[in-house]
C-alpha cells in the first residue's frame, strides 16, 4: 500500500489525475504500480487500478493475473472492481471507500465491492482500512490542492 501511495504522491507532482494509486502485487513480488492518469491522458478509464491491471497483464505477458492481490488507495469503483474480476484477481486490499471520494465531488456509483460481490457471488477476498488515515491524507492533501477537480 505504500507504494501506491507513494506513486499516488507522484501523480500529484506531475497533474495527471486525482488522488489515487494502486500496487499488484504476486507472491510477495511487486509487479506493478501505478496512479491515476485520467486528466494526463484525457481518458475516463485511466483510473489507478486500471493503469495498474494493464502494467501487470504487460509485464507478466498475461491478461490473466491469478495469485495476485491489488492493493488500493481507495475502493476501487465498479469498472475497476469488473477488470479486476476478470483478470481473476483474487484480492482487493483498499485504504478508503467509494463514500469518502463521493463526499469530494467525485462522480461515483454508490455500490460498494462488498455489494457487488454479494450480488455476483464472487469469492474475490475484500481487506478495508489498510493505511486508511495515510489514504485519507491523500484525500485531504488532494482536496487541498485540486478543489474543483473531480479526477
């Protein structure tokens, strides 16, 4: 989680996206971390964990990523929830949820991953409040620097 943290600091530095980064990690291995790129690469998909997903598949040679855990910032939305699943994922490891970027403006669906494994009856393992007050910096830190920015 520190490390995507850290990218996420990074992303900051260079205004490519809002407050948040993601690490995936296999077998104690990084393979790899990203942040968020939406207004860098003026793409609405170019969320942390999606950025992150396409890095892994990359580096790995494989768009199947079992045995991996991701670790995020924050609660990963429901598009990213999905490409998680299917890259067959098996474990969400998050900082802060969907509500607490919902109460900065962002553009969120009030589904969490817990309601969305629920419904799909999926067996992906959900870890929450990892490094939570260090996420939540990023949140205020973010707020603080980006207030009219939702990405």
């Amino acid at each position: 989680m520190r490390l995507a943290i850290d990218d996420c600091r990074s992303g900051f530095a260079t205004g490519d996206g809002g407050p948040f980064g993601a690490c995936i990690v296999r077998d104690g291995q990084v393979i790899a971390t990203e942040h968020n790129q939406v207004l860098k690469d003026n793409d609405p998909t170019a969320h942390a964990e999606m950025m992150t997903i396409r890095a892994a598949a990359q580096s790995l040679g494989s768009w199947d990523l079992s045995g991996c855990e991701i670790y995020s910032t924050t609660e990963p939305c429901p598009m990213c929830f999905a490409a998680i699943h299917w890259a067959r994922i098996g474990a969400i490891y998050t900082g802060t949820r969907i509500a607490d970027v919902a109460a900065l403006g962002f553009s969120e669906l009030a589904l969490s991953n817990e309601q969305i494994k629920s419904i799909a009856g999926l067996e992906v393992t959900l870890i929450t409040g990892l490094l939570q007050e260090e996420c939540r910096t990023l949140l205020a830190d973010w707020q603080h620097q980006s207030p009219a920015s939702t990405y």
